[in-house]
C-alpha cells in the first residue's frame, strides 16, 4: 500500500474502503497489520450482496496490509487516506 496510489512511501497507517463481492458464503473479513490476526471483524458479509465498510489499518513495517476472509470472496481495498 506504502508507494502506491498516492499513498506516501513513510505513511504509518491507511484509511480504506474495504469491499466484499461474489461471496461463496456468509463470512466476514479482516484488514490488520500483517502479522497476528485479530479477533475482530472489519466487514461481515452475505452471499449474493456486495459489502463494503472503511476501516483504518496499520501499515506493516514493508508498508502492506493483510486481509483474511472466511471463505472465497473477491476483495477490493480503496485507499481513500493515510497517515
């Protein structure tokens, strides 16, 4: 995320809108920092709706983010702003 679409290679953390699309079933995702995965959700989703939530995500030390989803879903992440 760090160095790409406007978001400065120094930033510390990012301000995206997290989207779920085509899902294969009810589940949720999380954005963190990569690394330990929390045991929260960012967005929680159904099958045949397109979800979307902004969250605030802690950049790792490469600059990236990891997302987990519980199942098969495609993932969209617009950055919109960064600290």
């Amino acid at each position: 995320v760090a160095g790409r679409a406007g978001v400065p290679a120094d930033a510390s953390a990012v301000m995206a809108n997290l989207t779920i699309a085509g899902a294969s079933a009810d589940g949720y995702a999380t954005a963190y920092e990569c690394g330990t995965r929390p045991p929260t959700s960012s967005v929680n989703y159904q099958v045949g709706r397109n979800v979307a939530n902004e969250v605030m995500v802690k950049l790792s030390r490469s600059g990236s983010i990891c997302v987990f989803v519980s199942g098969t879903a495609n993932v969209i992440v617009d950055a919109v702003g960064f600290v």
